[in-house]
C-alpha cells in the first residue's frame, strides 16, 4: 500500500516550544520521521573547527568565522526501492545553519521498515518558502531576487589581515538515492512508535577545498583573498582569478609554503569557466550528505 502523509507534516511551525503535527495513521507498525538540517560545528564556530578530534583548517593559516550561512532546501521525499513513497513534501525550507540545527518537518504516520530512497534539493526560495528560526524576510527576497540556493557572510582573519566576504550562490541540484552516514546503509529506516531523524548535513568545507572529486581535499583562502585589493572579497571578483595564474594576497603570484605555485584541481568535473568562481560553485555544490558523511547521488538543476 502507497502512504503519503503530505498534509500532516509539521513544517518548522513552533508553538510554545512544541511542533505541531497535522496528521498521523495511528495505525500499529507507524512511525515518524523528523528531518533536521545541519551545518555541523563548522556552521557556529567557522574553522579551524575540531570533529572527532581532528581539526580542520585552512592549510594557509586563516581563521574564519561566518555570521550567515542561509541554505534553501525542500522537496523532501522519501521511497522504497520499489518506489512506494512512504512521504513527499514539496515545500522549500530556509534555515540559517550558524543559527543551529532545526528540525524543519516532521511526517507520522510513516510504516515501520527501511525506505532505502531518500531524496531532496537544493535550490532557490520561491514564493510560499518556509523560513525556518530567525531568518530575515530581507534575506529570502535576496535569495529569491538573485536565483541563489545560498546565501554566505562571514570574515577571514590571518596576520593581522581581517577579510568580510557575502556570497550569493545559485548552483542548484537534486540529491538522490542517499546513503546514511551513520551506518552507511540505504535511506532511513523508522520502527515503531519512535521517530526517525534524518540530518541533511552540509559540509560547509566544500566551498574552500582546492580539489574536485575527493573528500581529501585541502582547505585554503589566500587566493580567494588574493582576488581583491582591500578587505572586501565580492563575488565577482572571485571571477577575476584564472586558474592558470592564480595571485595571492599583494597580488603575487600564489605560492604554498614550500614556494610552489599553488594549482586547483577539476579533475574530471567540468567547470562552467577556468576561473576561481566557477570553481568554487562546483565544491559547493556537493555541499549536502545524509546524517554527516553519508553520500547522495547529485545532480544539477
């Protein structure tokens, strides 16, 4: 039997502390399954930033903190791998991920079994999208007026040098077919009478790696800080950095610390130009897993 509990889902909606739920079978063998969205340590305390007991940080020595980091994220669903949809929810949430870690939906009424497909996007607020917490009404319109799926503002801070830095990001995709990070198994499993979380995790990293296609990638900032010539680093000038010449802080070319020009690498991964925005649009793009280190199929939109 198909299940769909689209009306009974509890939008990020708080009422005196409590979400609400629309909805539930009440049937024996039902469970529920709460989606939660996290930008993990990194989101709140920027990098370096400690995870299990490694410590991650930008290999060029800058500290970052980030005052915003906005994701637009929705169309959830959840399926069998027959395709027996357990739940889908087209909303669109937008959450501030250095805020916290929201639970934007929560489905009952969801059988108790392993649904292996677990689905959902990444893409621009539309008209109706839910903010989550204390998002800014002027935030979504940014978002929406500029087609972005991200919204980042921070600072990076090295020898005395502090650099402010507020991106919008319009690189949209589909994640699909997820598997769990915490057991690296299929999708999500509910049981009875007891809910489920699944975390759509974003490495918030992926936007300073200096490779594609690995997630041994090295985190760096100076050629980002290298693209301007004061203490602002816009989007646009990040467009300004081939590549093939990439400069460094002063303008000089960018050297590592053993004087070796330092070079990004595509891999495989098509860039939509040679230069270090479009570069960064491709990191960020993988930017979402399941439950931490979970992997999902991405596609763009």
């Amino acid at each position: 039997m198909q299940r769909r509990c689209n009306q009974g889902i509890a939008r990020g909606l708080i009422v005196a502390g409590v979400f609400v739920a629309a909805c539930g079978t009440g049937d024996a063998g039902d469970g529920a399954v709460s989606i939660r969205v996290s930008g993990e340590g990194a989101a709140k305390e920027g990098y370096p930033f400690v995870k299990r007991g490694v410590e991650i940080a930008f290999a060029d020595g800058w500290s970052l903190r980030f005052t915003k980091y906005l994701v637009s994220v929705g169309d959830l669903r959840l399926a069998s791998a027959e395709d027996e949809v357990a739940f889908e929810d087209r909303s669109v949430y937008v959450t501030d991920l250095h805020l916290g870690d929201p639970v934007v939906a929560t489905i009952p009424g969801v059988a108790a079994r392993r649904w292996e497909r677990f689905s959902f996007r990444v893409v621009p607020p539309p008209a109706g999208a839910v903010k989550v917490g204390a998002v800014a009404d002027a935030d979504v319109a940014r978002m929406q007026a500029g087609g972005f799926n991200y919204w980042v503002e921070g600072t990076a801070t090295k020898a005395g040098r502090t650099v402010s830095f507020a991106w919008g990001l319009a690189n949209p995709t589909r994640a699909t077919n997820c598997t769990s990070g915490v057991d690296d198994t299929d999708g999500v499993v509910v049981r009875t009478n007891s809910t489920a979380t699944a975390e759509i995790t974003f490495h918030l990293d992926h936007l300073f790696w200096d490779t594609l296609g690995s997630e041994r990638a090295t985190l760096r900032f100076d050629a980002i800080a290298g693209a301007s010539d004061d203490d602002v680093v816009t989007w646009d000038e990040l467009a300004t950095q081939r590549l093939a010449s990439l400069r460094g802080p002063g303008g000089a070319p960018l050297l590592d610390g053993a004087g070796q020009r330092v070079v990004y690498d595509p891999g495989s991964v098509p860039l939509a130009a040679q230069t270090l925005q479009a570069f960064m649009l491709a990191t960020s793009a993988g930017q979402a897993h399941l439950d931490g280190l979970g992997l999902c199929t991405v596609s763009r939109l």
